[in-house]
C-alpha cells in the first residue's frame, strides 16, 4: 500500500473513509499487478488551498485546474478523492513514476489500469468527473450523497457540523 494515501484517506469525511480505504485496498490488491499502485494524489483540501488552485490560470500563472472557489468543491468537504497510477517500472518495489494516462496498461493485463480503477469506482458508486460536460477531470471521483456544493456549503456556514480531532488539529464536518 502507498502510506501517503493512507494518510490522505484519514483526512476524508468520516462517512465515507472505510468506504474509501477499502475500496483502495481492493484496487490495488485484487485488480492492479504487483509493478502498479493506486495513489490519491487529493483527499481533503482546505477552502485555502481550493482557493490558491482557483487562482492557478487567472490571477497565477498556468493552465486552469479548476473552476471551482473556496467551498464549491466536493474536496472541502472531504468528500472527493483525486487518483494517479504510481509505476514500479524495474521490479525493485519502488514506484518512481506517477501516472495520468488514460491508456497504459503497465501491469499487462490487457485492460488499462486508469479503466479498471474506474469503473471499480464507479460500480461501487462513486461520480467520475470524467463525465462532466463542461469541464471534464479524469482523477476526480466524489460522493456528495445527494448535495450540491451548494447544500453543502449552506450547511456548512450555518454551523450544521460536527468536529473530529485528527493528529491534533480539529476538522469540521457537514452533517450529511
């Protein structure tokens, strides 16, 4: 297992983090070879730091990575997940290389490791933000149970919360 994702995984909602983690477990135990690795490369962002992407291609240099501000991501509520491939490309138990593409099936299996985390994900239902019409992002996969950013900012600004301590720093979760 990657331990940076395992810790990324920590900092989810509690609602879905099992979910989370044992869907992990399954991708990489029971669909991915031995030479590739699932990787969540975003689990819980800050509106901070939601903000500073927000600026990347506006007001910072760059490519646009998101269209969404401080609070309209599923992110800010620990309720999405970003994904990359990690590739152990000579055997030695060392994953050197992170991956986006879509088409590599590096573990040779004959399906593409990005199509088998996929629809994995999705059969065990969680949104792909690969079908989004407008703005397409393919690491993306979040779980709003029904909420809008909206609801759950609406939620979150009227204090419909609940607060867990984790490694000593207090997080504040909506009330789903």
């Amino acid at each position: 297992m990657d331990n940076l994702t395992l810790t990324r995984i920590n900092y989810m909602h509690p609602a879905v983090r099992q979910e989370v983690l044992t869907a992990y477990k399954h991708i990489n135990n029971t669909l991915f070879g031995k030479n590739i690795r699932l990787r969540f490369t975003h689990t819980l962002r800050t509106f901070n730091e939601q903000d500073t992407l927000y600026a990347i291609g506006r007001t910072k240099p760059g490519k646009k990575v998101t269209n969404a501000r401080a609070g309209q991501s599923a992110h800010n509520y620990g309720l999405a997940f970003d994904i990359a491939i990690l590739i152990d490309k000579n055997g030695d138990g060392i994953f050197e290389t992170a991956s986006w593409n879509t088409t590599s099936d590096d573990d040779k299996d004959g399906t593409p490791d990005w199509t088998e985390a996929v629809n994995y994900l999705k059969k065990v239902g969680w949104a792909w933000g690969g079908e989004w019409r407008s703005f397409p992002d393919y690491p993306h996969f979040e779980k709003t149970f029904g909420h809008s950013w909206k609801s759950l900012q609406a939620k979150y600004n009227v204090g419909d919360v609940f607060s867990e301590v984790i490694n000593g720093m207090t997080y504040k979760w909506v009330n789903l």
